[in-house]
C-alpha cells in the first residue's frame, strides 16, 4: 500500500515556523535539494492544511505546483474554485486519507504540520515521519506536534548528518 | 572556561517526561552507559531544580551521588538539610551559575530540564545542549525546552546513530 509520509522541517525544540511566521531559519544545501528531489519522485499527492496553504497565497505566490503531483487542500472556509493548482476538500481528512491510501499510487507527503498531521497521527493513518532538524532554538512559533491522546512508537529507520548543522531522522509508526 | 551542558533524554515530539512522569521509554544501552560514564568523569557538579529532585525522593529512593560530584538543588521551599547528598540553594540560579562557571572547577551538569535550563538559556549560561533522542511520541508530558523570549542559534557538533533506534546530538550554544 501506498505510504502517508509527514515531512517537515523543524527547529531543536519543536517549531516549524518561528513567531512571527518567518522559514528563514530553514537551512538548504545541494544534499538536502538531492534529497527532495528524490522525495518528490516517490510521490504524487500532496495534502495540507489551511493554516499552511494560506500564509503561502497570502505572501502573494502561488501553490508551487509539481508535474504529476496533485495538491489537496483541507479547509471548511475555502473556496473550491479559489485556486486552480490545489483541490479544496471540505470533507473530513481523516476520512478522505483513509480512502486515498487504499487506492493505487505512489506515496502521499503530508506538508506542514501541527493539526493536519495531528489528527492523521491519532487515527493511525501516518506511516513515516521524516524530520529534517535545524540547528536552532526558535523559542516559540507554530508547534511541530500538538499533544497527542496516546503514546506513538516509533522505528528509526535512517539518520543523516549534514556539514551545514542539519540532521534528518526517519522514522516508521510502529503499529 | 567549564562548560554548563544541559543533558537530557527526549522524545522525538520534545518530552522529558510522560503525562504519568514514567522514564520507562527511556532506553539504555551499552554505548550509552558508555558514553555517560565519560560524561560523568568530565563533570563535578550537578545542578537541578526541585521539580527534577522531589520525585526523585518522593519515589523512596534517595539522590545518587557520585564521586567527586557535588549536587545543587534550588528551591526555596526544601530545608537546607533535607538530603546530606545535596546542597539545597535558596538563591537564584542565575547568579549562582554566573560565579559558578567562574570558579576552576570540571563541566556542570544540568540535569531535568524546563524551567531551570530554561533560566538558564535564557541568561547565556548553557554552552551546550546535549540530547538523546528516544524513539517515541509521548503525545505530552514534562516539556523539554520551555518557551524563551528569544531565539538560539546551535552548532552541531556531534551526532550518533544507535541500534536501539536512539539518536544522541550535541550542540554549542552560538553567542
């Protein structure tokens, strides 16, 4: 079956966008570009959250858009036809990943983080986490993980040491 | 100068300790009680705060002491002569620390985390932060970096992959 992968980057203690928004904190280098690269290969559906979709319209770009990868949209208050990269889903996320997974294709990156991912961790449905952590305390900002019901464990399956400070972690949800 | 380093065991999500206060997800190794046996030999002093040090005592147990090492608890509510294995500080931990890490003397340990490291980071007097990443979500607990007004930038220096699934990553505070 096709895997769920929660991707992100995030800072020592746990935030993916500092306090006042801003990524500039998120290292790149030609090894992590390689890596993306590869990750964008294996997969063909993206699903985000409100709350990560519209600060990137609002900055006035567009959804970036990937040849042969479709992007979902979750939200209750979007319009369908507010953007033609994206699909709007108003229905629920938990419901509508649990169908997407059984249906044939290759792997689906869940983006950004916080309740999206928060909600897909508590009914099972995320099969891999990949944190890519930077070397940085932000102090605040938007959470990485929000609190969860129950414990998750966890396999590790890769870690990466970057010349640049990174270090990226791959984890299994153990089931 | 002696290094002050924060040495913590975390969850993968940025826990200390569970919403029960069980370490039983804490996993051990040989490499790792390796490694802390050199870090002990490198140290002679450890400082905690009394949300570390009471549950500690309330278990029944009383504090381990090791040779050559000198443990300071602050709090202004333990009698100073509660534990002969302790020094209970009444004063404030900052400036403890500040003529502390003057004074000739090995490494400090922090040990337990939140409100202390915190101080701490928040007054420049952590050069290094020593995690050992467990391979788990606790969903919740004892958080490990409290929020800080500002943010930390890190260097890594360090990073170790284990074949329990842990992952240990030391960073230089950058000042």
């Amino acid at each position: 079956m096709r895997k769920v992968v929660f991707s992100v980057a995030n800072s020592v203690d746990g935030y993916i966008a500092s306090k006042d928004r801003s990524l500039d904190w998120i290292l790149s280098d030609a090894e992590g570009t390689a890596a993306m690269a590869t990750f964008w290969s294996e997969i063909d559906t993206v699903i985000v959250g409100r709350k990560t979709y519209e600060p990137v319209l609002a900055s006035g770009k567009s959804w970036p858009s990937y040849p042969g990868v479709k992007t979902y949209v979750f939200s209750h208050t979007l319009a369908a036809d507010a953007d033609k990269s994206v699909t709007v889903i108003a229905a629920d996320a938990v419901e509508f990943i649990k169908q997407l997974r059984t249906e044939a294709g290759k792997d689906i990156f869940v983006m950004g983080g916080g309740e999206l991912a928060n909600a897909l961790l508590a009914a099972s449905l995320i099969d891999e986490i990949r944190l890519n952590i930077q070397p940085v305390l932000l102090g605040g900002g938007v959470a990485l993980f929000p609190t969860l019901e129950r414990g998750v464990a966890l396999e590790r399956v890769e870690c990466r040491s970057y010349q640049n400070g990174r270090v990226s972690v791959r984890y299994l949800v153990k089931r």
